[in-house]
C-alpha cells in the first residue's frame, strides 16, 4: 500500500506526525564509484521508531533510543553490486516508551511531532569502531578494577601504549594499536572463574505506553533487527518470550495478518529457531501478572502458550521466563510442573523498596510442596548492553557465592523493544575470556540451567510467594479492568461447564472448541503485566474494556446455545402445566439460594430454591423459609436484620455496629466500632503513580462521614431484607450501597456503587472484628495463603497492601469472619481489621 503511494519531498530537520500516526519515507540513494571496497551504511536518527524495508521486506529497525540509527548497505562495495537503489522507511510517531508529555509515564501527549534530524549515505570506518571498542574495555577495566588489582594497571598502561602508537591520520598503525589490545584480552582466566551466560533479550511489553496495534510493528522492528544480527554473528542466541501475543493481537486471526505483513521475516525466524539460534522461552500466551489472574486462567496461559510453540516450531519451553511481572504467586511452582516446566527466570524482585532478596539462585517451594530451580540474574537486569560494569556487578552482586558459579546474563535493550546490538556483542567478544574479568559466553537459557542444576545441591529453598515490595496498587488501579477480567473468568467457566453437560445429555451438540479458544485468548491477552495492573495508558484501557465486551456478548450466546441444547425438552412451550424457572448451578456444591425472577405480570419476584452442583433445578411453587428475614427500624434511625442465622445492626451511615452468628451467640463486632466503614487516604507515591500505593498513605486515613441519603429499608422482609443509603466521598465522588440479608444465608451483601471522580486518594472498607489471630488466610490460585496481621519484622510491614482474589478470612479455633467480593483484588489485614481495596 506504502509503495503505490504518492510521495512528495522531505527535508532534514522537518517535523511529522501528530502521535501514532505513520509515515512513508521513499529513499533513493546513489552510492559513489569511488566508495569502491568500502563499507557503506544509511544513516537515519529520528525522534520515532522506523523500519526499513528493501525489495518489499523489512531489513532493519530504527530507533535512536535503542542505538540503532544505521542500516549496512554493504560491508565492502563490490563493483558488480547495485550503485542506485530505493528504500522505503516506514516511520512511526512514537518513540521507544510512547509519547509521555513530560514524563516517560505522563500521559500521552496528542500532539507530539517527530522530528527527521539525519538523513545520510556514509562510509563507516570499521577499523576506528574496532580501536575504539578496545579502548572502551580497557579503560573500564582500568577505572573499575581498583587500584589494588594489577589488571587495572595493565589495562591502563595498554590504552596509553595504543594511543602512543595510534596515528589518527595514518590508518596503517592501527593494526598495532590493536595488537596491544588483543595480547591483554587473549591473557586467560583461572578455572575457578565465575561464568556468565550471555544471552540476547529483548522484553517487549505487549501494551504499555503504546497500544496493543503498536506492539506489532515493535515486534517486527526489534526481530528483524535480531535476525539481521544473527546472520553475520552465527554465534549469537537470542531469547524471545513474546511470540505467543502476536498471534492474537486485534482478535484470534492476529497471527495470520502478522505473517501476511512479514512472511518473509517470518521465515527466517522459523530457520533461526531449527538452528537454535533463535530460543521460545516462556511458555505462556504472554508474560501475564503473577498475582492476579485465576487459577485456570494461569492453566489456559501455559496451555496456549505451550500449544502455539509446539505448533509453530516443534517444541516447547522447558524455562518459565517472566522477568517484569508484579510479584509471583505461590501457586505457581506447582502449575509450572504440572505444564512440564522445572525452571524459573525472573529479575522484578531487585525492585524491592524494603528488603533485599537474600537469594539470585535457589529452589522456590510452592503451596503444594512442589520446587522449581528458579534464577534472577545477579546484574538485576534483563536490559543490560555488554559493558564492563555490568559483568563485575553480575559477579559481585550474586548472593548465591560458594553454591553456584554461574548466572544469567541477559542484554539488550527492552520494554519498548530494541534488542541487541553490534556493539554489544563486539565487547563481549573481547570479555569471553580475559584475565581479571568474568568468564563471558553466549549461551542459552538451557545451558544456563544445565550448569546450575549440576551444581544445585547447595542451594537454598523459598517457600511461599515472591512478594514484590512495590507497584501494590497495581491490586486495586483501573477498577473496571478488575471487574471484566473476575466477570469473563467467570463466564468462560460457566460456557464450558454447560457445554460439556450438553454434550453428555446430546451428543449432536456442538462444543464451541473454535470459539471459546478464541475467547480465552482475548482474556489471556488482557492479564498481560501491564494492563490487567492498570499501568497502561488510556489507548490500552479502552482497547481491554472493547475485548471484555466482546467475551460477554459472545460467553452470553454460547451460554444460551448449550441451556437450550441441555434442556430442550424443558424449556418447550407446554411442556409443564404449571409455570416454572428454570435455575442453573455451575458451581460444583449444592446451593440454596433466594433467586429473582420474573413474576406473571412481568415484575420481579422472589424464590428460595436449592440447586444440585454442576446441575439445574425447576422452580414451580414458592419455597418457604423455615424462618423468614425480619428487618425493623429503630427510633434512632439505625436498623436490625435478622434471619434465623445471623442477626445484624446498622447505623444511619449503613455502618455495622453489632453482626452476630445466631447459634454461636457471638459478637463479631468489636464494642465502639464500626464495620462497613470507608475509609479515603491520600496516595501520593514517590514515582510509580498507578503501579504505587506506599506505606505512609496510612497516615492520611480519614473515615467517610458526609451523609447524602440516611439509611432506609428498601425491603421489608420475607425472603429478603435490604436497605440503601449513600454518602460523599471526597470533594466530588458519590457511594450508594445496598445492604441485603437473604432467607437462609449466613453472609451479608453489600452491593456498591461508586461514582469517582477524585484524583490522587484511595477509597477503602474496613471491617473490625472480635478475632484475634497472627495469619490471615487470603484466597489464591486453586489454594489459599496465610500472611501476618502484626508488623514484627520489615517482610511483614512491607505487605502493608497484598492481593487476594474472591476472599480474605481471619479466624480463631471455633469462629473466624471472611470477607468476599466479586471484582476486587487489593486487600489487607491489620492486626483485627479486615480492609477491601475499592
């Protein structure tokens, strides 16, 4: 489409955008006779990132950012090849982390140019790269061995001797200068020497600071980068955890638009990766959050994600590679075994605010008892660029000394994309095995692995999550990502739970295998690190809100094909003589539960029904209580609830002052207390504005008093009681809640509605309770976790905010209280005091 376009003329120094968009760049170049066995190279340097595509392929990303500003036309001009030649330059307007306006993490700025500053055709002198990369290493090797270390000296006595010998005007002393070079770095190591595993990374951030449709063309950018490497240094491996998003980018067809776009890129990769060069690693759908989705969710990651490598290259990844996520669940050991995975990389715990992480190699010990040998790279880091600091900071900052002798090293640029360069590996060349420096060798993360598991009888165990003492909002940020991302796990359960009843009951039926992987794949995709956290911009946010609009109408007609299928002869006009509901239990415990249905006139009515698991229930006459629900309004305007179960009291402000579980006699509520209290702080972190809630907000606690609407009964009675009120939150944010107590059941709902419009505070409900207990036990993936409610030590201070999924309980022998909610995750318990995110 670029090609057939009409183009007009460019200058250097002119401006193009506004942001995102994209524009075509056609270069005609004429290289001179004269640059005869030279090596020529494109240069272009822009503010946005490009590509360039030769002969209707892409050849070579562009991005200042990432150090790649040229494209090598030719390493030494040949006369029988072409003098003239066309390139297009495909420019986007964004940079490497998007298009903050100020601030890397502002929000984007709309009207962003992108400004063309270089332009040119020039000879590149690889003899003076070469002198200067030498001179690099040795002078790092000077100012950062120390003075007590001979080799510090050596180096530096050999940089001067190169510059006393090196005449800049006269290129035939070079190959002198050099030689001094090349006799310090041939001088070899000891064999005790630490061995670092050297491995090309490019972290791509599947939506961030750039929308998903983005994401695509970095991909593009940053492989065929990669790929373009790989042919003239053979020698180089490249670990690449990203494959899996592109196939369904922008629905589940995504991956054949990427191939009809690059097939030619494509293809090599597929190459690359027969020959090894080019490693899958990961084995998820896309590098999700650690903490928040469910367990099947995490289940369906692994499945997708290990299916699309086995079917796309024959194989799959034996390493979990999840650098950038926000903390890891203790579940995770024993889905890593059960999907065939006995290895763990990642680094995101070196961003520790409070305690350091004791260990960078060890065994990391699950809920179930189930270990995998996990890594983070000492260099803390998996954007490193093939420096000599960061290879004595791998050596010295590794806490695992005496029990391994080898660790990851993992370079390139990332987040926004890039990878490795020519530069990088050309110091790492010099470093492979030099005395006084690290052992460096380009590896790959099964050779790694291989080398730590020979040496891993010393190693410590961690048992439990990898908490990350940072980016705890994350729990809570984006309120309406939450609610999709619990309401379509939920739906995509119920679609397969039916399906598979309809199946057993009518084997003609369909199941919908096509449709719910498509599905699946669009939730997979939103629990990606950075938007299921909420620490996207808008772009991102809209684009997931879209996707969990698309499961639910979708999940809603696959719902209702396989009730029609499951009960066809039920639901046939006639079939009973009297009227009847027709209720569903996808949960796989009986229920007895007040549902609402409609009545003959039309009106909603009331009906206590009980449902087998995994079953259906006709409901034909109303089932009475054997206790109906009282509810009775004080003369202070307070309120009390009871059910034959648990007996409750609220406040004009819908506060619980007294809830009571009828047969124990006991009081659940602390005296002078209030539970279903709100709280608002301030949340004015240090940097990390939506991934950050820090400690100190504590402090600014003020409790929710402003009174809109005093509490009022809403229903009186029978099978249900409920009352509403609402108050003002903040300067300008409403909350209505309705209180119900159901016939029958021994819990409380509250159903709140919150209209938001405060910037920079942090809305809580807190709950008293008459327990005393150290552990609070929160819900996790398939399995539950205990946590402190004191602060004796700085681990446990520093989970001042955790993150739990459906609930959180604290109890005592005999009697506990849990808190439940459907679509939050941010929670804590402090000393008696159960708190809910909202």
């Amino acid at each position: 489409e670029a090609v057939v376009q009409e183009f007009g003329p460019a200058q250097v120094g002119e401006s193009f955008g506004p942001t995102w968009e994209t524009c075509w760049f056609k270069v005609e170049l004429s290289i001179p006779v004269a640059w005869a066995g030279q090596e020529v190279h494109f240069v272009w340097e822009s503010d946005g990132e490009g590509m360039v595509w030769r002969d209707a392929q892409p050849v070579q990303g562009l991005t200042k950012e990432g150090e790649k500003t040229s494209y090598i036309l030719t390493r030494s001009l040949k006369e029988s090849e072409p003098h003239s030649l066309t390139l297009y330059v495909e420019l986007a307007c964004n940079g490497l982390f998007g298009t903050g306006k100020g601030s890397m993490i502002a929000p984007p700025d709309p009207d962003r140019r992108v400004t063309l500053s270089k332009a040119e055709l020039v000879v590149f002198n690889r003899d003076v790269y070469e002198l200067l990369v030498d001179l690099e290493i040795l002078l790092d090797m000077a100012q950062l061995l120390g003075e007590e270390n001979q080799r510090s000296f050596q180096a530096l006595y050999t940089a001067n001797q190169m510059i006393n010998v090196c005449d800049v005007t006269d290129p035939s002393t070079f190959p002198a200068a050099r030689d001094l070079a090349a006799a310090i770095f041939s001088q070899k190591n000891g064999e005790s020497q630490h061995t670092i595993h050297a491995m090309g990374h490019c972290h791509i951030d599947s939506a961030w600071l750039w929308p998903y449709e983005e994401t695509i063309r970095k991909c593009a950018r940053s492989w065929v980068t990669v790929v373009h490497l790989m042919e003239h240094n053979p020698e180089l491996t490249f670990a690449c955890s990203q494959l899996g998003l592109i196939r369904v980018l922008w629905q589940a067809q995504q991956f054949e638009w990427v191939r009809s776009c690059y097939p030619g890129l494509y293809a090599r990769i597929q190459h690359l990766v027969a020959k090894g060069q080019f490693i899958p690693v990961g084995g998820t759908w896309v590098e999700m959050d650690g903490n928040l989705p469910s367990g099947e969710s995490m289940v369906r990651q692994f499945l997708q994600g290990q299916r699309f490598f086995q079917e796309q290259f024959g194989q799959t990844c034996s390493e979990f590679w999840l650098p950038d996520t926000f903390g890891y669940s203790a579940q995770l050991p024993q889905l890593m075994r059960g999907c065939g995975i006995q290895r763990f990389l990642t680094q995101k715990l070196s961003w520790n605010l409070v305690n350091s992480f004791p260990h960078h190699t060890f065994f990391w010990e699950g809920i179930d008892g189930s270990q995998v040998l996990t890594h983070f790279p000492p260099g803390d880091s998996y954007g490193m660029h093939g420096r000599v600091e960061e290879m004595l900071k791998t050596v010295k900052n590794n806490k695992d000394k005496g029990r391994v002798n080898h660790s990851a090293f993992l370079f390139g640029f990332g987040d926004g994309g890039g990878g490795p360069t020519q530069k990088m590996l050309d110091r790492m060349k010099r470093m492979s095995n030099t005395d006084g420096l690290p052992r460096v060798q380009i590896s790959t993360p099964d050779q790694l692995f291989s080398a730590l598991e020979k040496e891993s009888s010393e190693l410590c165990t961690w048992v439990g999550e990898l908490f990350l003492e940072l980016h705890n909002g994350t729990y809570t940020t984006q309120a309406q990502i939450k609610r999709g991302n619990r309401e379509c796990e939920r739906i995509l359960h119920d679609v397969e739970v039916l399906s598979t009843l309809a199946v057993a009951e009518d084997r003609a039926f369909q199941y919908p295998a096509s449709q719910l992987q498509q599905l699946w794949r669009l939730l997979l995709l939103n629990q990606f690190h950075d938007v299921l956290p909420g620490s996207c911009i808008q772009l991102v946010v809209e684009d997931a809100l879209q996707y969990y609009t698309e499961i639910r109408r979708a999940g809603a007609e696959l719902q209702e094909e396989a009730v029609q299928s499951l009960c066809r002869d039920l639901l046939q006009p006639g079939a009973r003589s009297t009227p009847s509901t027709l209720v569903m239990n996808t949960v796989s415990w009986e229920r007895t539960e007040v549902i609402s249905r409609p009545g003959p006139d039309g009106a909603e009515t009331l009906a206590l029904v009980t449902v087998p698991s995994m079953g259906y229930a006709l409901v034909q006459e109303q089932f009475v209580p054997p206790q109906p629900v009282t509810v009775r309004k004080q003369e202070d305007g307070s309120v009390t609830m009871e059910n034959g179960v648990i007996a409750v009291c609220l406040d004009t402000m819908g506060r619980l002052t007294s809830l009571q579980l009828l047969d124990s006699r006991r009081e659940s509520v602390p005296d002078g207390c209030y539970a279903n209290q709100f709280a608002l702080f301030d949340d004015v972190p240090l940097y990390w504005d939506a991934w950050d809630v820090m400690d100190y907000h504590l402090e600014t606690r003020k409790p929710v008093t402003a009174l809109l609407k005093p509490l009022e009964i809403t229903l009186a009675g029978g099978l249900r009681g409920s009352v509403r009120f609402s108050l003002q939150v903040g300067k300008s944010s409403t909350l209505t809640q309705e209180i119900i107590l159901d016939a029958a059941c021994p819990y409380l709902r509250f159903l709140t509605q919150v209209e938001w419009k405060e910037a920079h505070k942090f809305l809580k409900v807190e709950f008293p309770v008459q327990v005393r207990s150290t552990n609070a036990t929160y819900e996790i993936q398939f399995g539950h976790l205990q946590r402190p409610t004191h602060w004796n030590t700085s681990w446990d201070w520093a989970r001042f905010e955790v993150w739990a999924h459906k609930w959180l309980d604290l109890s005592e022998h005999g009697f506990g209280v849990a808190l439940l909610n459907d679509c939050k995750y941010g929670a804590s318990a402090h000393r008696n005091i159960l708190s809910l995110s909202l």
